[in-house]
C-alpha cells in the first residue's frame, strides 16, 4: 500500500516539537505530513499544568497541545495517528516511512521527533505493579489515589511539579530522593516545600516494590549509611527522566551512547535531508519551549534545503 503523493516535509512525532515544525512547514506552502505513534501531544499532554509558556496563562498540557493540532491543521498539515512506524528508507532523493501495516510515505526531506518515554527505576517488583500502584503520569492517574498515601521518585522540575499536582488528590505525599538535594528550578522546590501535605526522604533510593495483587510496600535504602527500611504505600509515581524514543533509528542517523540523535545548529542529522527535533535530540534542557524551538529551526532548515 504505497501512498502516490510525494510530501515536501515528513515529520515523525506529534509532540510540541512535531507540531511546531508542522505548523511553520504547511504555512510556508510546503505539503506536510504528521506521523504519530500515540495521543497528538507527545508528554505534553500528560502534563497537569503548564504554567511557564509565554503568552499563555496556566492550562493543562493536552489543551495546549490541541491548540497546537488544530493550528497545524488550519494551515493545511495532515496528520496521522495511533500507527506503528515499521521502517526508514532515509536515503536518497525521496525518503520512505513504512507502517506496520503496510502502508508508506514519501516525501523530500524527514523531520524526526519521537520524543521520549518515561525512564524506569529498574528494581524488583516494577513490571509486575505497573498500572496497579506504580504510575509515570500524574494527571493520568492522580485521581485513582484520592484520600491516599503515595511516594514520588525524582528530584527535577517534573517530580516536583507533579507532586505538588498531586496533593488535589493525595492525603500525604512524600519525595523520595537520591541526592540531598535537587535538580529543579527554585520556584519548583519552594512549591514544594511550602506545601504541607508533602514530606521529603533525601538521599534515599527505592530498592523493590511489594505487593498482593496491588502495591502495598517498598523498601529503600539510605545512601549515606546503607540503612534499609520498609514503607507501606498506596502508590508510586516515578519521575526520573525519559529514554529517547530511538531505537529504530539506530544504525540509519547517528546517535550518541544515550540514543539522542546527534544534530547540528540547524537540528541537521548526519543524512541531508533529515532533520530531528525535541526531546530526543542532544540536549541539555528539555521543555515544552525548547522542543517548540527546535521544531521551528528544524523546519526552516527543512525549507532550505528544499529550496536548495
């Protein structure tokens, strides 16, 4: 099942990155095309608030992220989603992305964003209380937890943010972090800290997940000391960072010892005409205004090379 038309630009993910990239692409007249793996929005819709976007007042991420789509859409980008991406033909004149079922898409020049998925703690218990007491979203599943006791892993922006959203619901939340102290923004731990439903255990890791059907206890152990202790918990949200969504780009563009994609100032992969956006990239800070930045670039680049 091979698609006749040729799009100008082809862009993998439809996270904030994506959907800028879309949106700058179609209203410069270039045919454009959206291929989404999942929910339009990449984690930006499993955000509860998004409070530092210029220009827009606190909202929830999947609103954000539909005003994106429909932005996009207004300017004449398509947009596929729920499929599976098979395999890449990136080489040549014209590229190729192949679905899983069969169908394929052309066009003259890629722009990858797959974004990335939660990044798991890795210790005894974690696949077999997924979704039945661990969670990676609050916004998701915070309501499931209502009048409980939950622990939240990490000590970035994410953790902290996601826990303060969490006290809607929780009766106590306690932090549970690595280090002695974190990796956020200031007005992030001050939220935190200030709120008196949330309580911190620092330099601390959980070490195994307990359980009779559903999470009822971890076991973390103390750093500096090496102390083991037991907790009886309701639930578990871990926010720890993400994996890029890369591994079927190995071997085609190239990527570090992470899987980031390696791009230049213009958000270039080693192949020309392939470009890579947002969270999967080489970076330092990932935000919804960095993934949205590097959307933009990666488009005007993509319009440059066309034009070359």
């Amino acid at each position: 099942m091979t698609n006749e038309e040729i799009f100008d630009v082809i862009i993998v993910g439809g996270g904030p990155a994506g959907l800028s990239a879309g949106i700058y692409s179609s209203r410069a007249k270039l045919s454009t095309l959206i291929l989404n793996e999942g929910a339009i929005g990449g984690q930006m819709v499993l955000t509860e608030e998004v409070a530092n976007y210029p220009g827009v007042e606190t909202t929830k991420g999947y609103l954000l992220a539909n005003i994106m789509k429909n932005q996009a859409k207004s300017f004449g980008c398509k947009i596929k989603s729920n499929l599976k991406i098979k395999s890449y033909e990136l080489e040549g004149e014209i590229k190729h992305v192949v679905l899983e079922d069969g169908r394929e898409f052309s066009g003259r020049c890629v722009i990858l964003s797959p974004g990335g998925r939660p990044r798991p703690v890795g210790i005894p218990g974690e696949e077999e209380f997924k979704g039945i007491g661990i969670s990676y979203c609050a916004t998701c599943d915070g309501d499931f937890f209502t009048g409980k006791e939950v622990i939240v892993v990490g000590g970035g922006n994410s953790a902290l943010e996601e826990a303060v959203a969490l006290t809607q619901y929780a009766e106590k939340v306690t932090i549970v972090h690595q280090f002695d102290h974190f990796q956020a923004f200031q007005h992030a731990i001050d939220q935190a800290q200030e709120n008196p439903k949330i309580e911190f255990i620092m330099e601390s890791e959980l070490r195994s997940f307990k359980g009779d059907g559903v999470l009822q206890e971890v076991t973390m152990e103390h750093l500096p000391t090496g102390k083991m202790s037991s907790m009886k918990i309701d639930g578990v949200f871990i926010f720890i960072g993400y994996i890029p969504n890369t591994g079927d780009l190995d071997g085609i563009v190239k990527l570090n010892e992470r899987g980031e994609i390696v791009v230049d100032e213009s958000m270039q992969t080693s192949l020309p005409g392939i470009f890579a956006a947002g969270d999967s990239n080489v970076k330092k800070y990932r935000q919804v205004t960095t993934a949205v930045a590097d959307g933009t670039i990666a488009s005007l680049a993509a319009a440059e090379y066309l034009r070359s």
